[in-house]
C-alpha cells in the first residue's frame, strides 16, 4: 500500500515508551489514533469518517 508511513525508529520508540510505561497499547502514530477513535462509533459513520480523511466521499 502506498501510503505515508512512520519510521521504524519512531515506532520502535513508541514501543520502548510502551513497555517502559507497562501499557498494553502502543498508538504509534496519529492515524491509528484517529482510527482507534472512531471505534466506538456506528460502524457506518465511523466508515465515512475514515473515508473522508482519506479524501474519499
């Protein structure tokens, strides 16, 4: 998939803060957090929100 991704440096130390902070979820960057918000929502709304961050209708 093309698409921006973060590098592996900025995942591994999203990891290291995880363990070091003994969490159970790393979040390591600002689209999984945006996806993990939207968990909660109805599924339809929450699929409209993701495409329309992805420009999509």
């Amino acid at each position: 998939m093309e698409a921006p991704k973060i590098s592996s440096a900025d995942l591994l130390g999203s990891a290291e803060d995880a363990i070091e902070s003994a969490v159970q979820e790393v979040l390591a960057d600002d689209w999984v957090k945006f996806v993990k918000s939207g968990l909660t929502l109805d599924p339809r709304e929450r699929y409209e929100r993701i495409a329309a961050a992805l420009g999509g209708s």
